[in-house]
C-alpha cells in the first residue's frame, strides 16, 4: 500500500480500536504501526490484537509494523481513607512506607528506592505535577515535604521525581514478563519506558535475543543528559512528550525535541514524536489548530513517525484522527518550505563507503529525473542510511527477512518489499526494476538507482551503486546467471 507521504503514522490499539473492521479502516486511512500498550489490556487481549493486525497485513498485502510498549517502573502513591484529600499550598505532607489509608497529612509511598535516592529541596510531582511538593526531611523510609502547589489528591496518583537518578531496575516483574509475551507473539518493535542509562538499554537487549528491534522513550531529564550513548544502544528513539514535560519546564521541551530529531536523523536510527498531538480528537471530530501546527512542526523537523495514544485507542473518532496526520503530512511535505528545510538541515559527510554510497544516490536522485532509489538491506542498515539523506524520491527497500520489512516500516519514506533469496548484483537490479513498477514508482521510460552489497546477504557491505532502466526489453535481455 503505497503512501502519498514520507512521514510514518503510529496508531495505538485500544477498547476503541480492537476489531478487525477498525484496525483495517486505521490502516487504509494511513496507519502504518500500530502500537500495543502493555500497561492496559490483558494478554489474551493483546495476543488477539495481534492477531488481527497480521490478518490485515495479510488481506491488504501490506507489511504492517508492531510496537509493543512496556509500562516501565510505575511510581504511585497509596490509597486515601476519604478516597481524596486537598492539600493546601504551604501545608506539610508526609510521604512514607506505612500501608495505611492516607489523610491529608500523609500517605503511603510504596517505593523504598525513591527514600534511598532522595535529597533535601528535591521535588516531586504528583499527578502529572499538578499538585508539587518539596522535600525538607528525609529518611529510609519517609520524607516530609511542603506543599508547593496544592490540590485534590486522590487514589494511586502518578508521582514524578526529576531531580534525582533513581535506582529503580530499568524492568519490573511485569515488563520481565511482557517483554516475554511480546518477543514470543512476534512484535516487530519493543518500547522502553522510562530510560535513564544505556545500561537499561543493554538489560532489556540481553532478554529479547535479537527477536525484536529496541526502541527507547524518552521522557526523564536523566535520559536527555545521557542521550548519546542510550541512542549508541537504541535501534530507535520516541521522544515521550508527556512524562518530559512533567519532569521538565514544558517550554524546554520544543528545543529538546528538535535536538533529539537531529540527533537522531544523523545517527541513521528512526524517531517518533508522541504524546498528545491531537489531544482534543478523543472527544471532538476536528483538531485544534494549534495540535495542527504541532503535528507539522514535527513533520518540518524531519521526524520518521508521528504518534496517537488515546486519541485512536480510547477516543471517539480514531479513524478521523489518523485521516487528520495523514492529511497534514500531505500537506507539510508538499509544501517547498518543506524541502528546503529538510536539506538545511542535513548534518556534514560521513566517513564510510556506505555513507558515500547513499549520499552519492541521493545527489543523482536531486540533479536527475530518477525515480526511486532501491535498496537491497539484510538487517535494514542501509535503507536507515538512505533515509537520513530524507531523498526527494521514495525509499524501496527490498529483503528477503521478513522482520527487517516490518521494521523497516518505521523509517521515514521507504516502501518496503519481499524478495527471494539474491547472489548476483544483475538480478538485484532486476528485481529492483520490478519492485518499482509494480509499486507504480516509475514506468519503463523511466530510470531507478539501485544499491547493494556485494557479497550479498552480509550485513554492512554496501558498497555499489548502479542507474537502470526501466524498461522490460532491456531487463529481458540481462543475463540472470
């Protein structure tokens, strides 16, 4: 299924999106991944979402990527005796590790590791900051605290802490055990949430064993200090606007975003911008403005994906929220503005053959009429490498792995296509041919620029580049052997 835009679409699957005639309209309206969140539904739930979304994939003939999103270690306080209490600015409240019901001048905080990592003056943030409480005294097992910003605090309220590293382990008992079911189902894509250091990276890499590209949130200020090396060990970033702007002031986190879409583009590894871009969509048919020039924003920064949560998961008009992104992406890519700021915002040259390879095609693709440039990819490196030059023709990247073509989804303008099994560059150039005519990218008066790695089906050997035509007659007369 051939998109009319470069910009990729997550859409989050939930109660209001989990049949199949839902999941296949979101799809033909635009979606490209869908995302499975692990922090609601129960297995069996999820198990058969996945199985309908690979159904769709199968009827439609559309390869469609996976994005399984782990909970992460969830901070909450206890419950209240009164379900609620108001806390007023200037008061002092005690959190601790008591399990009794809480009043409004305590309650339970059942996360030893927050006490152990607490300093004097640190903040934390409750229900999405909020209600805002500042430390003054501390100990294992308790620290009281002054009411900064008041307000009702009720039942098992999120609390934020952003001004310490917490030792907390980058996986709960439940993320062990949904990144399990997750990897087994088959998901193409596995998100982290709540980052701190690469080495959470590394552990969470050790337990899915290559079945699965790794994807990290971004959303705590430790994650942002340590982002080079957590993006050296990520296969990808989502830059997870919400829990951000909670632990951080909300106005830095425009910066943080286009630096992180920067960062990212020139490491050749995919990015997602999500949380809240249509926000108002849960209950209303259009858009605000301003969600608008958010999403487009997004688009204009050069971002690979743009993401729904509630909006296609539990809202009222899922699939008018994903015909909205599809729509403004049009829009934005054609917009010459568009191009211009894309290439302004190339990073320098690289130093490898492959990066002289995709940059070199992407030269010919701007000063040429060429259609498309293709690519043969064994793990999806080189179609990453072509993506960041952000061409100004599509991205076919042809494999013969199944699970590079699902994740390959993610990237930014690359069209994606099965192929056999190859072991001479003539018939990757047939096949190239192919692939772009029947995916109606070019006619046979047309010309392609195909590239590869020889020796085939090793991975990192990218190293020739070729123009062919298009045309049947010449492809005929190619000796295949």
């Amino acid at each position: 299924m051939r998109r009319q835009r470069n910009v990729k679409i997550v859409a989050t699957l939930g109660p209001a999106s989990s049949t199949y005639d839902v999941i296949r309209t979101l799809h033909e309206a635009g979606a490209d991944v869908f995302r499975l969140n692990m922090s609601h539904g129960r297995h069996e739930e999820i198990e058969e979402r996945h199985k309908i979304i690979r159904q769709v994939e199968k009827d439609l003939d559309s390869p469609i990527a996976i994005l399984a999103d782990l909970q992460g270690p969830k901070l909450r306080v206890g419950t209240f005796a009164n379900g609620a209490e108001e806390l007023v600015d200037g008061a002092r409240f005690r959190l601790d590790l008591d399990p009794t019901e809480g009043d409004m001048n305590r309650v339970c905080l059942p996360h030893k590791e927050i006490f152990a990592a607490l300093k004097c003056s640190a903040r934390l943030l409750v229900n999405d900051g909020k209600i805002r409480l500042k430390v003054l005294e501390y100990g294992e097992d308790f620290a009281n605290c002054e009411v900064t910003v008041g307000g009702i605090i009720s039942n098992r309220k999120g609390v934020n802490v952003p001004d310490v590293v917490l030792p907390l382990a980058a996986l709960s008992e439940k993320d062990c055990a949904d990144l399990e079911f997750a990897c087994a189902l088959g998901v193409d894509w596995l998100a982290l949430s709540f980052i701190q250091r690469p080495a959470d990276v590394y552990e969470a890499r050790s337990l899915v064993d290559g079945r699965a590209a790794i994807l990290s949130k971004i959303e705590k200020p430790a994650a942002i200090e340590h982002f080079s090396e957590i993006l050296d060990a990520s296969d990808g970033i989502m830059v997870a606007r919400g829990d951000l702007g909670v632990e951080l002031p909300v106005h830095a986190v425009p910066p943080i975003q286009k630096r992180l879409v920067r960062k990212c583009r020139a490491a050749a590894k995919p990015v997602i911008i999500a949380t809240q871009m249509l926000e108002s969509m849960i209950e209303s048919p259009m858009p605000t403005r301003a969600e608008v020039s958010d999403v487009a924003t997004a688009i204009y920064e050069g971002t690979d994906a743009i993401m729904l949560s509630a909006e296609s998961a539990a809202g009222s008009f899922p699939v008018e929220a994903v015909n909205t992104m599809n729509n403004v992406a049009i829009e934005v890519e054609a917009d010459p503005t568009y191009e211009q700021i894309i290439a302004a915002s190339r990073g320098g040259r690289q130093s490898s053959i492959a990066d002289g390879i995709v940059a070199a095609a992407r030269e010919i693709a701007e000063t040429t009429e060429v259609k498309a440039i293709c690519c043969f990819t064994q793990s999806g490196t080189t179609a990453h490498l072509i993506a960041r030059e952000r061409p100004g023709v599509p991205i076919i990247a042809l494999t013969n792995m199944r699970q590079t073509v699902r994740q390959l989804v993610l990237s930014w303008g690359t069209y994606c296509v099965m192929t056999g099994t190859l072991d001479r560059f003539k018939m990757a150039v047939i096949n190239a041919v192919r692939a772009a005519r029947a995916g109606g990218f070019a006619t046979e008066s047309d010309q392609i620029v195909v590239i590869a790695g020889v020796p085939f089906n090793i991975p990192g050997t990218t190293n020739i580049l070729r123009v062919a035509s298009c045309d049947e007659r010449l492809i005929q007369s190619m000796d295949p052997r």
